[in-house]
C-alpha cells in the first residue's frame, strides 16, 4: 500500500459539486492499494499511520501524533500512486490492485481507523472527486508498506 500524507488545518471532498467529507485539523491520506498487498500491508499502515510524529509540540518540533492531538482523517483512494512513468508518455497502472480488492482494502482501512476512535471522513470510491485542503507546514509525506509490513 502506499499512501501520501498531508497535515492539515482543514480539509473537504466534494463529488458532483456536493461536500462528501470534511475535516478540520488531521491528515488526508491519498491511500493506494497495490496488485500484490496483503493483509500484512494493511495492518502496517493502521498501526504505524495515527502515531506518526508529525504534528508540532509547543517546541515547534514535530513531536506529537495524530492521537496526541486529536486531529481527523479524511481518507481518499488514489489507485494512481501506483502509476508507472517508466515507458512512454502514458502512465500505466498494471501494479495498482483491480477495484474490487482495492475497494475491500480502502474499505477495511476507513474502518480500522474508526475502530480506533479516530474520526474518518471518505470520498467516493472510483467517483470523480474535487479535493481542497489547507496544508499545514506543509507537511506532505509518503509511506509504503511494502518491504516495511515484516518488522
């Protein structure tokens, strides 16, 4: 799985011009399910992703988690961060997982993280989707599972 991050002041997902998710401070998790992810990949991301460090303390050190702070998760599948540039001009995207496993997966990931207690807001899978969001910092980071869920 591979998933980029971004920390936020505030965030929101609209489809067909219409608010389908919204958050406040938190993470939006652009969150990609790769041909070959297991259930190992998935529950790497949900342990490792609410605890990583990387919302300010009072030090302006990048000390706290998402847990510490309270913030938010609006989640959005994104099977194009399993494009593949390497050949010509039109990105391929034979590694990403086919909808259907892709969907269980993004499905399972929404709701291991309210499971929880986070609050999680979605888009639509496979809709056509308008994301706006304040990135704090930024700060914008880029997690894979794949040779990391064996730890």
């Amino acid at each position: 799985m591979k998933a980029v991050i971004q920390r936020v002041q505030s965030a929101s997902v609209k489809v067909r011009g219409e608010v389908v998710g919204a958050i406040g401070k938190g993470l939006v998790v652009l969150l990609g399910v790769g041909e070959e992810d297991e259930s190992a990949d998935l529950a790497y991301m949900l342990e490792k992703l609410p605890e990583l460090r990387i919302f300010e303390d009072e030090h302006e050190k990048m000390n706290l988690s998402l847990l510490d702070v309270g913030g938010a998760i609006l989640a959005v599948s994104q099977f194009t961060l399993y494009a593949d540039t390497s050949r010509g001009r039109r990105p391929g995207f034979s590694l990403a997982a086919k909808p259907d496993k892709a969907e269980v997966f993004y499905n399972d990931f929404v709701a291991g993280l309210r499971a929880k207690g986070i609050p999680t807001e979605t888009g639509v899978f496979q809709a056509h989707m308008e994301v706006e969001l304040l990135n704090d910092g930024p700060v914008t980071i880029i997690m894979e599972s794949k040779g990391k869920n064996k730890e």
